[in-house]
C-alpha cells in the first residue's frame, strides 16, 4: 500500500446542524476523557494525602504524579487496540466505546475507598483505575480527529482543532471546580468529600456524549476508502518514518499541556500560594485554549500548519525561562495568570494547528491507527511523565525555575521534526 498522503475532493461539505453535531459529538467526548486526566492532576496534592500517605509529603506527592504518570504507559496498547479498530470497524465505532470505557473509569475513581479505609488496596485500586482511563483516552485522539477530519474537505484544520477546544473546556470545567470548591469548602471538608464531587460531575457528561456519537453518521472518506485489515501492520512496517514525524510533532504539545497541568500543585508547593489561585490561572489558560484553537486551526487552513507551529516553537525556547522567572519574581495572582496566560496562547496556536498536521501525514486506510499510536507514545514519553519530572528537576537541582528547561528542550526538539517534515513529505 502506498504511503503517499492522500487528498480527497469527494468528502461532502457537511450543513450546519450536521457540522454542530460533528463537532459536539468529538468534542464532548474529548472534553469528558480529558477533564478526567485534569481533575487528577489539579487535586494531586490531596489524592497523595488520601490514597498515598506517607510520612514525607514530597514523596507523597510524588507518589502520586508516579501514578498519574504510570497510566500513560498503557497508552500504546490501547492506541493499537482502539486505532485499529477505527480503521477497520470506523470512527463512528471507535469513538463509542472510547467514551464508555473513559465513564466507567471515572466512576471507579468517583467511589474509591482511601487508604484509611482499606489500607494498600487503595493506591493499587487507584493505579488500577488510571490504566483503566488511559487505554480508553488512547483510542480518543486518533478515532476523533480522523472523525473531523474527513468530514470537511476545505476545511480540515478548524475542524481538527476542536480536538482542543473540547480539551480547553475541560481545563475550564475542571480549574472552576476546583476554584468554587477550595473558595466553598475547609481544608478538612475538601480532603473528606469535597474532592470526589469533581469526579461526579464528569459522570454527568458520559450519558450526553454517548447519545450525541449514536446521532452521527459515519465520516465520508471512511466510506469511501479501500481498508486494509492489518492498518497496524502497515503503519509499523511501511509507513514507520512518517509515525517518528508524528511522534516528534506532538512533544511539545504534550509537554507543555501538562506543564500547564502542574501548575497548580506548583504553586502551592514551590511558591506557598493559596490554592485557589493556582485553580484560576489555569481556568482562564483553558479559556484561551478553547477559544483560540479553533482560531488558529482556522488559520493553517489559510496559512499552512508548519508556518505556524514551527514560530510558536521558537517562542516557546524564547520565551519559557524569561516566563517561570517572571512567576517566581512576582509570586501573586496577576503573576501567575500572566505566565499561564502566555503559555496556554502558545499551547492553542500549536495544538489547535497539530491534529491536522497529524491526520494528513497518514492516508485514510491507516489514519486512525497512525495518530492513535504516534500521539500515544508521545504524550506517556514527554507528556504524562512532566508533572513528576517536573518535580523532580525542582527537587535534583534546588531551583523552582527547572521545569522551563523541559519546556525549551521539547520546543527545540518539535521544531526540527517540523522541518524534517516540511522537507520530506512536503506539507
């Protein structure tokens, strides 16, 4: 099969109710899976009191991004699993029985038991439930973004990009929450009770999401295509140069998407600042990120996506270090919004730009597994594992201005796989 990326012209232009209803039906489905992974990393600090407790808060704490980290290891597995079976059964398919997985995984973390109540058995049930989550995100990414994708043949960048407003809206939802429940609750009713209601909420989203993916029809270049029945086997074997491309392309997405994520438990372990600010930075991080992804997938639609990502990485190796020391400088609410303001404007012009990038680097016959299994190594690799690198870096070297280094390293790195990508495949 040829590798050779392929551009449909048959794909009908979608109506309006039917481009509200393509875009809700990925986008609620990503907000909930991801609103999942926010939730858990905003309230590290008091899950690793709960289900990690140890006599050295720093390694409580650890503990518990070890955890958050360790889900992402499940990743590939179930890109392979749910990525082929988008390219073989479709999106439509794939993307519901991501979302099912992604409600029950929810509701296991919603209920769990703290170690005071069963000892070991909680950190392993919470562990158990993190892998549960992070084999259903897995097949998300690939199967929603080949969904919008091939409905739209003119306009594949915006429609793409909703991939992050769904993933900006969490990061409201879940900076809110946090906001009104650390404003509302004690510091003993928070570590109680108040931290599952989160996890409750997102249980609410499931039901919606579920009904919208059954009301949609499948893509039309889905259809249309000649499928293979090996789609991984074919992206390993003859198409495993453009899957490093891909991979490289999204390290500096995900890095600095949980970057973003850490700032919370940043601000209150390195900083000493109130919680609640840190809640409200990253709130209004995903306002930009729901609003200004569309905007700049609208634009690489106009422009190119390379032209785009290949400035914001070199603003991000500019500007990272210059940013973190400004927050340590100025240690206040105006402080840290303008360092997460920055930092999640730069976030939305490449992430709203790279699930395009990413959909037209692999033909339809492999897209969904392609996607799924080059963004699912990724973000375990420079992703999942910031936050406790991230701390990590803090702790080796004594200097609250390390994590801006992981930034500038995983700018540097996407941008040369940019411009591999531009020489070689010509996008």
């Amino acid at each position: 099969m040829s590798a050779s990326v392929e551009h449909f012209t048959s794909a009908s232009k979608p109506s309006s109710s039917n481009t509200f209803r393509i875009i809700a039906a990925a986008s609620i489905g990503n907000a909930l899976e991801w609103y999942d992974i926010l939730v858990y990393g905003y309230f590290a600090v008091t899950i690793s009191r709960l289900f990690f407790p140890v006599e050295n808060e720093t390694t409580s704490l650890l503990l518990a991004l070890g955890t958050f980290g360790i889900s992402y290891l499940v990743r590939p597995l179930g890109a392979i699993v749910l990525g082929a079976y988008a390219d073989r059964a479709g999106r439509k398919a794939a993307m519901l029985a991501s979302i099912v997985l992604m409600t029950i995984g929810t509701g296991l973390m919603a209920v769990m038991p703290t170690y005071a109540s069963i000892g070991i058995a909680a950190p392993i049930a919470t562990l158990v439930s993190r892998l549960f989550q992070g084999f259903a995100v897995a097949g998300e990414f690939g199967s929603a973004t080949a969904f919008l994708v091939e409905h739209s043949s003119t306009r594949k960048g915006f429609f793409a990009s909703f991939q992050w407003f769904g993933q900006g809206f969490a990061a409201v939802l879940a900076s809110a929450l946090g906001v009104i429940l650390t404003g509302a609750l004690t510091a003993d009713q928070l570590q109680s009770w108040g931290w599952r209601i989160p996890f409750f909420v997102g249980l609410l989203i499931g039901p919606i999401g579920l009904y919208i993916r059954k009301h949609v029809t499948e893509t039309p270049e889905f259809r249309e295509a000649k499928l293979t029945r090996t789609p991984v086997r074919d992206v390993f074997a003859g198409q495993w140069d453009r899957l490093l491309l891909a991979i490289g392309a999204v390290v500096i997405s995900t890095a600095s998407n949980y970057v973003i994520l850490y700032m919370p438990t940043f601000a209150i372990r390195q900083l000493h600042m109130p919680q609640t600010l840190g809640f409200i930075a990253t709130m209004l991080g995903g306002l930009l990120l729901t609003i200004g992804a569309p905007v700049f997938g609208h634009l690489s639609d106009r422009v190119g996506r390379i032209p785009i990502m290949a400035a914001v990485c070199v603003l991000f190796a500019l500007t990272a270090y210059p940013a973190f020391a400004l927050l340590i400088g100025h240690p206040t609410l105006i402080g840290i919004i303008v360092m997460v303001g920055w930092l999640s404007l730069l976030k939305a012009a490449y992430s709203g730009t790279l699930p395009s990038l990413l959909a037209e680097i692999f033909p339809t016959q492999t897209r969904g597994s392609g996607i799924a299994i080059s963004y699912n190594i990724s973000v375990p690799i420079f992703g999942g594992f910031a936050p406790l690198i991230s701390a990590w870096l803090i702790a080796v070297t004594g200097s609250s201005l390390a994590p801006s280094i992981y930034l500038i390293f995983g700018s540097l790195l996407s941008l040369v796989v940019l411009i591999a990508i531009r020489v070689k495949l010509k996008l």
